[in-house]
C-alpha cells in the first residue's frame, strides 16, 4: 500500500511540513519522523482505488510512507492550538498526532478532513437515494454533447443531500473535468452557443458547490484557462474575452527570479483566483462560496512568503539590487513595488513569523533602502515608501523608533517632515502624519523617546511653522504663490495638537519664547472655514493644559481676538465654525479659567453683547459678574476689619514675645546675682503700705501681684535684673531711654490701631504691663534701717494724660551735691 504519484508533488509544499508522534505504553510520545502530509484515496492490493479517503504522511528524506490513516465518520480528530491534530486510531488502537509547521497547512488538512467527515456522514442516505426514487445519480451522465442538459439538471436542481452526492460522483470520475472541457472546445470551434450557455451553467453549478477538493482540481495550471473560457459564455451579459486579457495584457514580472517553481504556480494560481472572484462571477458568487475562496488565496500567500523568507539568498539579492548605485530606474521601481507586495502578503503569516522577518528586513538595512527611496523625485515611489514604513509602524513601531533615535536614521524624520508638506496631487498625506505621530508618541521607550523629540522640535517644527505663516491671508494678499494646499495645513494643526497633548512643557516654552501662537491662529482668516476650525481647535487644545503662563500670554497678546473677530464675522449662521467657538466659550466658563474669562468679557463683550442670547455667551458674562463680586467682597469692609483683627493678634504677639525675650534674660540674671541685691529688687506696694512676704514673692512670671492689674498681667514676664547697684542705675536709664524712644517710634500699623479705638483693656494692659516693668526694676522690696537708697513712685491721672514719676534719691549722690536721677514718662491715653 502506498501514495499515488500525486503525493509527491506535495513533497515540496512546506506548509504541510509535519511531524508524526505516536502515544507509547509510557504515556509518552514517540517521534516517528518528519515528512509531508497530503489526503488522497487508498490503494487496495490489486492497485486499484478505493472509495475511502485517506492521510499520507511521506519521509522528506526517503520518500518512505510514515503514515497511512482511513479518515473516519467518527469524531475521533482533535485539533489543538493551531498546529496539532491528535487522534485515536481505530484500527491500531493506538493514539496518533501530527504536528505541522505552519498554521495554514493545519487548517487545510483539517478542513479536508472536516469535509470528508461530512461526505461520510452522509453517505448512507446518499446510497438511500441511489437505489430508491433517484436511482439515476449512482453515476454521472456521460459527458456528450447530447447528455449536457441532464448533466446541468444533475448539478443545478439536486438538493443538498444530492449536492454531496453529485462532489463525489465529480472527483471520483478523474475524467470528467477533461472531457467537459474537450466538450467545450468543441462546441466553440463550431459556434454552438446553446452548448456553450449549457456549459457555463454546469462550470457555474459545480463551483457553487463550494467543495475545496474541486477547488483543487479546477484551479490548477492545466484546466484553470479553459474553466476561465467557460465562464466567458454568460447568457445573461456579452461576451467578454477574459483569456486574451490574462494571456495578453496580463504580465508577470519578476523583480527578481523565483526559483522555486512552487512558489511561481501559487503565484499565477492566486492572481487567476482573484481574477474569477472579483471580475468574472462577481455577481453570481454566494457569500460561502467568496468565503471559500478567500481562504485558498489567504493560505497562498502565507505558502508564497514562507517558501521566499525561507530562501536566504533571496532576500540577500533583493536588498544587494535595492543598494546598488548603478541601479536605473525602472528596475528599482520594480524592486521597490516588489517589497512593498512582499510585506503585504506577510499579513498572512502568523504575528510571530511577521515580527520575525521584518527583524530580519530591518538587519537587512531596509528603513536605508526607504531612506533613499523618500529622497527620490518620483512621487509614486514616495507613496509606496510611506507604504512599507506603514506596515513596519503597524507591526513593530520600536524597529523604526530604534533607528531614527541613532544617528543614521535621524534624517528620515527630516524626509517625512519634508513628505507631510509635499503636494501629491489627489493622493493623501496622512500617512505622514500616522508616522510622525507614532515616532514622536510618549508611550515609546525613554531614551527613543527623548532623542526624537529633540530632533524633531530642533530641526523641523520651524519647517511646519513657516508653512503656515507663507499660507495665511497676509502672505496669500501681497501675491505669495507658495501657500499649501488646505490638506497640508490640515495635518499640520493636526501634528501640533497632537504635541501640545504629548509634550505641554516643551511645546509652551517654545511658543512663550517665539510668540508663534499669533502666527499658529493667521488662518483663522482663510476662507476654507474647516482651516479656521482647526485653528480654532488648535487653541482649544492649549487652553486645556489650564497653563497660566499661556492664559497671561493669551491675554497680553489679545490673542483671541481673530477668533473673535471670525465669530462675530460668521453672524447668526449655525455651522461648524458657529459651534467651534462656542465650544471654547463653554470650557473656559465651566473649568472656570478666570484669566481668560475676564480677558474676553472685558476685551470683547462690546463685540459679543448682539450673541448674548446664546446660553454659552449669557453664562460666561454671569460667571464673570460672579468673580467680580467675589474679589469685590474680598476688599471690602469686612476683609478690613479681619486684616484689624490679624494685625491686631500680631502687635499681641510682638509684645508676648519681647517680653519673654527680656523675662529669660532676667532669669538668666537674677540667677547670677548676690543674695543682697535680689532682696534690694523687690519692691513694695504704691501706696507705701509695707507688703507680707507670701503677697510679694514673684509668680511663676516673675512680675509683682498687682491687685488692679492681675487680670491684664497674668502672661507678663519682667526684663533681667543687673547683678551691681551702679549697675542697675546705668540699666534703669538706658532702659528708661529704650522706653521712650520705642515709644516714639511706634509703627504706623499700631498708631492707626489705636487711633481707630483700640479697646480699653488693650491701652490698660500695656500700660499696666509697662508700669509692672519699671517698678519691677526700682523699687525696693522693703524699707530698713540701713537702706542706703530711698525709691519714690507717684502715679497721677487726668482725663487725657497718664504721668508716671519716678524719682531714685542715693545719699552718696545728694552728699555730693550731685543731682538726682530723675525719669518721666507720659503715654497718650487718646
């Protein structure tokens, strides 16, 4: 038992590349060899053919049979992640697995499989039919010019149980498809129309029969012309050559030798494929059967590419041509159409085979390949440049971040720049655009990242500036020819949206430092009112990074005012531009940018009053109202009495302060002084009334118990004491003179304080406060005998004036003649 000779084709199809596992008594599988898998019929013993399907797996190496499995109406095949089809075989008892190499090859065999399943399932009730009301169908009519209307009735007007039985009856008669074609040729040498709309019925019924196996047979390189010749004879359209148009204006060309003439029939195969489905049954085909037939041109190309990318001399050759300096024109053209159709059919590989070729194409150095082809004058050969980087940004975009961040590749960003603003007639420049984008994108990696931006704002932001400021009415007035098409313009307010929100900081302190953001909104002036909305939206964009340095800048500048101007200008018209505008009214109101609030209800409510019916206008002029008295009550009078209230607590706190400084001093002080001199300090009571000794030992505070004062001075804390008598004179004087002049000099905060009514108990405090300190410091704790100093206090009081006399008598001094010391102190009471 072996292959048929057909199974050796398949030999060379790497896509049923398969290995054979089998389940040993271990549980584990064994590897049984490597080969290629194909479905046929069976053998039997006298090398005739059976009707049962069947799996052939032959050795790549010496074309020895590994595998031979009857395909069973069972549900016994398991397919698993795309790759494995596993089964139990029934008659070894044993569990059997291939293993394939690529994704489609699996699907294939497996739908094969599926679809002989489904023949089998039916075959009992096909048999039924045989021999019971359509005995007729055990076998096809014989293929003559007389049997072909019973051959159509046969194909056309089963039903689908039928239908089944009719894709069988067609593949096990081998030559059926010969012979109709015969039959066809015939009828054409002798102009029998009849036979011929006849025929093109039959071709038409069998291909809607949607069976690949007929698929297989009918599309191959020896009946696809004559199956193409066929469909030619529509009765219901006119006559169209198809077969001159594929043999004569139908060329194939080879960028560079295929070799392997698989891969040069799945080629010719796919574009006839494609030809029948979009051209010749375009109106005929169910949605199945295109379905059908997508998937044997998808599974082409995956066969193609795979059998190319495998060939490394290929490849090699390919990018040795596209380098080469003496390479003309037309070749390279062809060359470069040929990468971009390559990279297209990888779309058909697995993600995993897809990354790893164009890997493979990036070490091969093609981004230098698109490089050159971007610098070139051909605007077609541009296009399809921006294709092949398309496809590498879709699939990979850090292989192209990885290039252009090194020194080599940075002036491809320059080409692109270049491309955006190039006029390319009727064809689109977006994908300039997408590619910039994604380059200047801050998802990629940091140090990528980072040197992209910086060679894009350096060296080509100026390059997208300048476009606009050659295009806008003032230019376009004096004669300027140079203006960009719209659609340029259009993407340039596209990119620079797209960096305000990816890089705020760079881009701001650009256009803070330039001042370009006027020159940004000169369009606004166009007529093309979808240029004046991007400029409008290019300002919406900015304002929403609710920048302040851009808000004051936008104020100061009145840079809205050409928006202004063009809303004004549009009147009462309800268009795109009309909604623009008062879409940018609205966000400033409701995200409350009172910088800007202010700068248009102020600027140009004159302007905008006639559109204050509109909502967004009304609400934005209350919302300024609302800031307007909200900063009003801020400086009024009860923002002037709470700073009175603060002012006050701070003078408060200014004297506690002083005070503790002076009271740690003392303490330091006192703590130095003789025994002697600290009882020489204390003093007694005003009224000369000597004083126990529990009513004058000093508080925690260190001040005397005044009864009058004792609410006003619980806080006070006295200044040091001076350790020598000659001491505490000289310090009583200075410290008298300190008084006086701190007094004079008082802050103007505090003159206005008080002169505004200060409570009554703030100006007795202060003066009790200060009356404690120097009584504190010259009086004696207590008259004796051999007191060598008497100490003198008078407090007087009048209805504007408060006079404190102190007068310190020494006996030494009087002795002398000397002149006692004397001190006065008046404070205001007003």
């Amino acid at each position: 038992m072996g292959a048929p000779e057909k199974t050796t084709t398949s030999n060379s199809n790497s896509m049923q590349r398969v290995k054979v596992y089998r389940l040993n008594d271990d549980g584990k599988w064994d590897d049984q060899g490597t080969g290629h898998v194909t479905i046929d019929y069976i053998e039997v013993r006298d090398n005739s053919r059976s009707e049962d399907l069947g799996l052939f797996v032959i050795d790549e190496e010496d074309n020895e049979t590994l595998l031979v499995h009857r395909i069973s109406s069972e549900d016994i095949y398991r397919k698993q992640e795309d790759t494995i089809i596993s089964w139990r075989d029934p008659e070894y008892s044993s569990e059997l697995a291939l293993s394939f190499q690529e994704t489609t090859g699996c699907s294939y065999i497996w739908d094969h499989i599926c679809n002989v399943q489904r023949n089998l399932h039916f075959n009992t009730i096909s048999n039924e039919s045989y021999h019971g009301a359509n005995s007729e169908l055990r076998e096809l009519p014989v293929v003559e010019l007389s049997s072909l209307p019973s051959i159509l009735k046969v194909v056309v007007d089963s039903s689908i149980t039928d239908q089944l039985c009719v894709t069988e009856l067609i593949l096990h008669d081998q030559k059926f498809f010969r012979k109709l074609m015969d039959l066809f040729g015939v009828c054409e040498d002798l102009e029998n129309y009849d036979g011929l709309h006849i025929i093109y019925k039959i071709v038409r019924g069998i291909i809607l029969l949607n069976s690949p196996p007929i698929f297989e047979k009918i599309f191959s390189d020896e009946l696809i012309m004559d199956i193409v010749g066929c469909l030619e004879y529509d009765p219901d359209v006119p006559h169209v050559h198809h077969r001159n148009f594929l043999k004569e204006h139908v060329v194939f060309k080879e960028a560079i030798p295929i070799k392997d003439p698989l891969a040069l029939s799945k080629i010719h195969q796919t574009y006839r494929i494609s030809y029948l489905k979009d051209v010749v049954l375009a109106r005929v085909l169910d949605e199945a059967t295109v379905a059908s037939l997508n998937s044997i041109i998808h599974s082409n190309y995956g066969m193609v590419v795979t059998m190319l990318k495998d060939d490394n001399t290929f490849i090699k050759e390919l990018f040795a041509r596209l380098k080469s300096p003496s390479l003309g024109t037309d070749s390279k053209i062809n060359l470069v159409y040929f990468l971009q159709e390559f990279c297209n059919l990888s779309k058909s590989l697995q993600m995993v085979q897809q990354l790893r070729l164009f890997r493979d194409l990036v070490t091969e150095g093609v981004f230098d390949v698109i490089a050159d082809i971007l610098r070139s004058e051909d605007k077609k050969l541009i296009l399809t440049g921006t294709d092949i980087l398309m496809l590498f940004v879709s699939q990979d975009p850090t292989l192209l971040r990885s290039y252009v961040s090194r020194q080599e590749g940075a002036s491809l960003i320059g080409l692109l720049v270049k491309g955006m603003l190039k006029d390319f007639g009727d064809d689109m420049h977006c994908q300039f655009l997408e590619i910039l984008r994604s380059l200047l994108d801050t998802y990629s990696p940091a140090g990528q990242r980072d040197a992209i931006v910086d060679i894009f704002y350096e060296r080509h932001l100026d390059e997208l500036l300048d476009v606009i400021i050659t295009s806008s009415c003032s230019n376009r007035n004096f004669g300027n020819k140079k203006s960009a098409k719209p659609e340029i313009l259009l993407n340039i307010y596209d990119l620079l949206c797209f960096c305000v929100l990816q890089h705020p900081y760079k881009i701001k302190s650009i256009f803070l430092l330039t001042g370009m953001i006027d020159k940004v909104l000169s369009l606004t002036c166009r007529r093309e009112k979808y240029l004046v909305v991007a400029a409008i939206r290019f300002i919406r964009t900015l304002i929403s990074l609710k920048d302040e340095q851009l808000m004051n800048h936008i104020a100061k500048n009145n840079l809205f005012k050409p928006i202004v101007d063009v809303f004004v200008g549009n009147g009462s018209r309800y268009n795109l531009l009309n909604s623009a505008v008062l879409e940018l009214f609205e966000y400033i109101r409701k995200e409350n940018l009172k910088i800007l609030v202010k700068y248009l209800v102020e600027t140009f409510w004159e302007q905008l009053v006639k559109f204050d019916s509109l909502p967004s206008l009304k609400l934005l002029k209350v919302k300024y109202e609302q800031a307007m008295e909200q900063a009003t009550s801020q400086t009024g009078p009860y923002a002037l009495n709470v700073r009175r209230r603060v002012d006050e607590r701070a003078l408060d706190k200014e004297e506690e302060d002083y005070f503790n400084e002076d009271s740690d001093e003392e303490d330091s002080a006192s703590a130095s002084m003789p025994r002697t001199t600290r009882v020489r300090a204390q003093p007694g009571l005003s009224n000369g009334s000597a004083a126990n000794t529990s009513s004058l030992s000093p508080r925690p505070g260190g001040l005397v118990d005044y009864e009058d004062d004792e609410d006003d001075d619980e806080d006070y804390k006295p200044p040091p004491r001076n350790k020598t008598e000659d001491d505490d004179e000289a310090g009583l004087e200075l410290r008298l003179k300190r008084k006086l002049s701190s007094s004079k000099q008082e802050p103007d905060l505090v003159k206005k304080q008080k002169l505004s009514g200060k409570t009554a108990k703030s100006k007795e405090s202060v003066f009790a406060t200060l009356c404690s300190t120097l009584s504190q410091a010259v009086l004696p704790s207590k008259k004796t005998a051999n007191t060598p100093n008497t100490q003198e206090t008078k407090v007087g009081s009048t209805n504007d004036k408060t006079h404190l006399d102190i007068t310190t008598h020494e006996d030494k001094e009087a002795d002398k003649g000397g002149a006692p010391v004397v001190a006065e102190m008046t404070i205001n009471g007003s």
